[in-house]
C-alpha cells in the first residue's frame, strides 16, 4: 500500500513510521514479511497514539500496515524470550486506544491474523479492503489469543460466532466480517484514500463505540456442547479447550478480569510442550520446500502417469484437483478401466460428503485422459511412473519413457525404497531423472520425499518443488538411502515392535502404548494396512546384507510365510473380519510369538508401555541423526515433517528429532546408551548425537 504523507512520516521506532494527512494521523506498521507485533511495533504504536493525542492538530488516528498486509500478529519467533513480554504489551497498546478521545480506525488490507486482529479489534472502527481476511488463529499454534481477543470477539460479533471462530481458527473474508458486524465498511479502492476520510467523519460523531464496553448476550450458548464435539486425537486439542475456556470467561466475567484469565491461560500454553511443538512445524513447514543448490523452477504443463493401481490413481487426483491435465497410462484395458472406475468412485464418495459437486466430480474426470497408448506420454511435461515394485520392471519403464518423452520432461519415479541412480542409469538422460515418493492415500497424504539422485538436475529438482507445493504437498529434498528418510527410520522402529513381542509384549499392548502415545497408528496395525508382503520382499532382498551376529526377529516373516499379508488377507498380525479394518487379537499369532521366542532363547517377561514407547521412540531418533549426518536430510526439521506428515507421528510433540530435543539431547544419548549396554550393536549411538551432547547443544 503506498503512502503518500502531506507531512514528512518519521520513524517511531525502526518498525513502525507516523504521517500526518491532513488532521489525520497515520501510523503505519512497517516490520516485514508481515508487520509482527513484536515489541519494537508495540512500542512504536504506543508512541504514535501519545503524539497523536498531544497534537492539537489531530482530530483522528488510523493504524495501517505496510506491505503485503496489515498485521500477521505476534511475532512468534520472539515468544519464549524476554522481547515477547517487553512493555508495553497489546494489552497497554490497546488499553492506550481504548482511552484516546480521537477516533482510532484500524485500516485493514491483507489479512489480519491474531494479534493483529486483537489489535484492530481495540481501535473503534475497523475498516477493511475488499478480499482481505480476517482471523484468530492462535489454535494452530497450539495457543489462544492474548491480547483480549476472546474476550472482545464475543462482544462485537455475538458469542456463539466468536466461539466459532476462536475455537477453529478460521478465517473470514471482508464480506463475512461486514456481515458479522468485525468490520464497519469496505474499502473497494485505495484503502487509505477511503480511510482517511471515515476517520474524520467518525471524528465528528465525538462519541466512539469501544468493543470491550459492549454488552454481551450469552443466552441459548451450549459449552458443553462446543467442547463435546472437539476431537481429543486433534494436535491442537489442548488449545481449543483453552480457547472456549476464555470465551466462557467472557460470558461470566468483567473485561479486565476476562482479560488476566485469558492472559493466565495463554501463559500456559505458551510454557507448554505442545505449543512449542507446532510452533516449531509451523518453522519446519515453511523451511522444508527451501533448497540450496541455486535450480530454477520450469512450467509444467501436462503430466503423464504410468500405472492406474494404488498409487498412480491417486496421484491422478492430486494433479487432476489442482487443475493439471493427466494423461493415464496403463498396460492393459482391464486394469486401466479398473483404476478409472476407481478414482470416479473417490471422487463421488467426496461429493457425497458435501465435500464436491457433480460438476466438480465431472471437471477432474475430465483432466483424466486415460490411455493404452505409451507415445500418449510423449507430449508430458512431468512423467510419474508408480508401477510395481522391481527394479527391472522399473527400468524396463525408464528405457521406454527416455525413448518416448519428449527433450525436457522430467521422469520421475514413485518407488518407496529403490535406488534412484540405478533406475537413472538405464537412460541417457539421467539429470532429468528424480524420486517423487508420494504417501498413500496419494490425494490425501500432505508429504511428498522429492529424491534427488546423484545426478538429477539443479532445475528438475526446483521444478518438483514447486509443482509439489501447487498440488497442496509439502515437499521435502532427501537423498538416495535405502528407503529414503521415511520408510528408512521405520525398519528400526519395527525391529523394537518385533523385539519388544518376543520379551513378552502383545501387539495390542504395543499399539495402545503407542497411540496413547499420540501415534495416528501403531506399528503393527499400520503394518498391516500397508501390507506385510511388502516389508517381507524388502527383508528378503536385504537379507545378504544383514550382519549374521546382530539379533534378528523371525516373528514378521513366520506370519508372513502363513500368507498372512495384513488387511489385505483379512490377518496379519491382527485377524479381520470380512468388510472390517477392526484389528482383532489373533491366537495364531500369540503362538507364533512364543515360538520365536523359545527358538530364540528368550524368557518372556512384563514389558511396559514407557519402554515400549521409549525403545521406538529411540530407534526413530537414532535413525533420524544418521540420515541428517549423512545429509540424506538438509535439516533435522524435515525429518519431523517427513514423520507427522507421511506417518502419523503427533503433531504435538512436533516429530521424532524435536521429541528428543523436548527430552533433552543428553537425556536422549544416556537412554540409548543404556539400551545398547542392554541390548546390544543396534543401539549403536548417532556419531552427530553424541558430538552434539559433547558440545552441550540443545537442538539437532
Ligand atoms: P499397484 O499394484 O496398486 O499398482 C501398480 C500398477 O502398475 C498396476 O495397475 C499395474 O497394472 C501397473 N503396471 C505394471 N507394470 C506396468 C507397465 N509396465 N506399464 C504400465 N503400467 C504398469 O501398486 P501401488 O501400490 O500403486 O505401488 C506402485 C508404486 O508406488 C510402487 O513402486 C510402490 O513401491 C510405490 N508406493 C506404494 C505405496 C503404497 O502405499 N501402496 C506408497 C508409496 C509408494
């Protein structure tokens, strides 16, 4: 927004200017990306109203923002450090404007989110630019509001669409908002030029409505009914019970106590261990699509797929839903027509869920095109194979898309643990080859392990990281390992489910520890979903490579051998009843057990659930810093988002790496060392780990 002052502005502090127009003063936010409430912004509104008010020649004050928005709120990487509680705090700012006999307009374009709300929710009038949106989104972060928002939302805009907003952190538009009575007017064109004017005109009035003075109706108002419909297993459930707590506050208190008893519970939650995790991958996320190696991103047009199973149907969706157009390719009729009928019944079950109308159903079926024909894949931009799992099948693949596609496209494959440069080596054009490891479901699942092969192109690499992002993925670069970052960490994940069975655990016993846990999923049933022949074929190709002296669970191949595969066979390490995904306990498979152990030597005993999750825990985390020494990861917050975003691992203990880090570095390296004493040469600690507690370091 440009800012033309009829009087020179002058610089507050080095984040926020003053101007005056005329009689009105200007106090414009200029800390970007997005103009941060932190305390050098707090501080420098908090001097424009004191100078605005000791001017004669000011009858009105507009706050504005510069850049791309008005406010994006609190500046988070602040809290936890002494800046975040610097005076004077929103609370005084606003107390400030509250008090001023001149009108305060908050001039609102962009968006205003959080603090930046609370703040405009202080001034008296609020008006807003067409298409700006407005928000409380503290929940996401696993906190409520500060700075009186709970307690002034329910009085502006009534209580129940305050909760509404506060509880889920959804946002209105400036329509919705003039609607609800947040914003006063909207501003179609120069919103200054429009400000301005409102600011003198609302001068004139004298009187001006302060929101925290409102009175507030709760009437017909169900909490119980609110906090009854939460989801326990969200990753911000702490946070929204918070963030109803303090709209009920609302209803029962004054505004200053409302005020201390929101501030009392946001403290705890920022102090909290949650808050602190989803803080920290609200960072990661936004760090993870970044990379270094200087690649500039090309268009992608049209994309070609190979293989309508599983995977390459949903990865039609994924392209399909963000407007590309796909072009499907498979080797047979029957099974092209398959994978078609499929992705048609995917989509209607979405529109009978009210989630997509017939048109939309009928839109993204028609950017399907399907094809028997493997010169159709010519003319794509992006090519995804997603065929079976065997290396000569792939390359057999690669021969014939290097021979087909046209100079330029990018060929991609989606296997989940094979060596890329080996499937790069069987064509001529091997910088244009790359990993594009989707999770199943391919259409649903946020994380995409973009793998770079020794030699995949700077600008290949850039291209999938973008058009990942435009398809709604987070992506994230790893190198070529044996089952990249992911799939990696679980083979040491599943060995301690497969050794902690044999010491005497069940497999419910290890999946309820671990979905209390917090995990979307336990081992065992989530190996079963995935389908144990899978991890079976990788165990039996790996075999040769496996140190004969290091202990070796047979529990998952003996299961395997019964043709056991998971739910695909109605059992596994559970048994299924037909239509049902309900893992039952299995005798046969409590038999299998004890075998093993017996075979083995091992005395079964009690196990616990704090070492069933501590010796899982561990695993991933030991793994973890292997893969970020060895620079398979660029940083250890891509490995937490490679695992609650493809894994089920809970948000709110931010990742596998940031858990450590909440356990502490030092405590971690001394439970794994006392699990090698124990256990032996797996628990061989990360060399990283080690040097990092050597250093006294917190963080990986
Ligand atoms: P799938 O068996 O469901 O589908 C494979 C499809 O490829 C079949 O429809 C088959 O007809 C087709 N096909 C085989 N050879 C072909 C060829 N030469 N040309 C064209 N089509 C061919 O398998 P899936 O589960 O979709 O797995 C596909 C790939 O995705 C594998 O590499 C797998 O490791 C990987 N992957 C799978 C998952 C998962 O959870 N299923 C997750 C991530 C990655």
């Amino acid at each position: 927004m440009s800012l033309t002052a009829t009087s020179p502005s002058r610089d507050l502090s080095n984040t926020v200017r003053y101007a005056l127009h005329g009689r009105v003063a200007v106090i414009f936010l200029d800390n970007p990306p997005v103009n941060g409430l932190g305390d050098t912004v707090r501080r420098g509104i908090h001097e424009g109203l004191a100078l605005a008010q000791s001017d004669a020649a000011v009858d009105a004050i507009v706050i504005a923002g510069a850049g791309k928005a008005f406010c994006g709120g609190a500046d988070i990487r602040q809290f936890n450090t002494p800046a975040a509680t610097a005076k004077p705090m929103l609370r005084d700012v606003i107390a400030a404007i509250e008090a001023s006999g001149k009108p305060v307009v908050a001039a609102i374009h962009g968006f205003a989110l959080g603090g930046g709300l609370e703040l405009a929710l202080g001034c008296h009038y609020r008006v807003a630019q067409a298409g700006s949106r407005l928000a409380l989104p503290e929940v996401n972060l696993g906190l409520v509001p500060g700075g009186g928002g709970t307690q002034r939302l329910p009085r502006l805009i009534g209580v129940m669409p305050a909760l509404d907003m506060i509880h889920t952190g959804k946002p209105l538009d400036a329509g919705a908002a003039l609607a609800a009575g947040l914003v006063d007017a909207i501003a179609e064109g120069d919103l200054l030029a429009f400000a301005l004017p409102y600011a003198l005109e609302r001068a004139a009035q004298g009187s001006h409505p302060v929101a925290s003075r409102r009175a507030l109706n709760a009437d017909g108002v169900d909490f119980a009914a609110t906090r009854a419909r939460l989801n326990p297993k969200a990753r911000n459930a702490i946070a929204q019970r918070a963030a109803i707590d303090c709209v009920e506050a609302a209803t029962r208190l004054p505004i200053e106590p409302g005020l201390d008893e929101e501030r009392r519970l946001f403290d705890a939650l920022v102090e909290g261990d949650a808050s602190k995790a989803l803080r920290h991958l609200f960072f990661a996320e936004k760090e993870a699509p970044r990379v270094s190696g200087g690649g500039r991103a090309g268009q992608i047009g049209r994309v070609g797929i190979l293989g309508a199973g599983t995977m390459g149907g949903g990865i039609a969706m994924a392209f399909a839903n963000a407007g590309y157009p796909v072009t499907l390719y498979e080797r047979d009729q029957a099974a092209l027509d398959r994978g078609v009928a499929l992705i048609r019944k995917n989509y209607e079950i979405t529109a009978a869920k009210g989630k997509l109308d017939a048109a939309g159903v009928e839109a993204r079926m028609a950017r399907i095109a399907p094809s028997l024909d493997v010169q159709d894949l010519g003319q794509a931009d992006l090519v995804i194979e997603a065929v079976f799992e065997d290396m000569a099948v792939k390359q057999a693949v690669f021969r014939q898309l290097d021979a087909v596609c046209k100079a330029g496209a990018i060929l991609a494959t989606n296997t989940s643990r094979l060596n890329i440069d080996e499937i790069a080596a069987c064509t001529v054009r091997p910088e244009a080859v790359i990993g594009l490891h989707f999770f199943s479901p391919a259409n649903v699942m946020k994380l995409l392990e973009v793998v770079r092969g020794a030699g995949t192109g700077a600008d290949v690499i850039a291209t999938c990281m973008a058009v990942a992002q435009k398809i709604g993925k987070i992506p994230v670069l790893v190198g070529v390992c044996e089952g990249f970052v992911g799939n990696r960490m679980l083979t040491g994940y599943w060995r301690e489910a497969g050794f902690l069975l044999e010491e005497g655990a069940s497999p419910q016993q290890i999946d309820g520890a671990l979905t209390r846990f917090g995990m979307a999923m336990g081992p065992l049933a989530m190996a079963d979903l995935a389908g144990m022949d899978i991890n079976w074929a990788t165990r039996k190709r790996l075999a040769p490579t496996r140190p004969a002296h290091l202990r070796y669970s047979k529990v998952a191949d003996r299961i395997c051998e019964l043709g056991r595969f998971g739910q695909k066979t109605q059992a596994g390490y559970y048994r299924y009843e037909p239509g049902s995904r309900q893992p039952l306990p299995d005798p046969v498979v409590d038999g299998i057990i004890e075998d093993c152990a017996r075979e083995a030597g091992i005395v079964r005993r009690p196990v616990s659930d704090e070492e069933i999750v501590e010796r899982c825990m561990l695993a991933l985390v030991n793994e973890g810093a292997l893969i970020i020494e060895e620079g398979i990861a660029q940083r250890a917050s891509d490995v937490d988002v490679v695992y609650v975003h493809g894994y089920g691992f809970p948000g709110a203990r931010g990742g596998p790496m940031f858990h450590a880090q909440t356990l502490g570095l030092a405590a971690t390296l001394e439970k794994i060392r006392a699990l090698r004493h124990e256990h032996g040469e797996h628990w061989k600690p990360a060399p990283l780990l080690e040097r990092l507690v050597e250093q006294g370091a917190t963080a990986f």
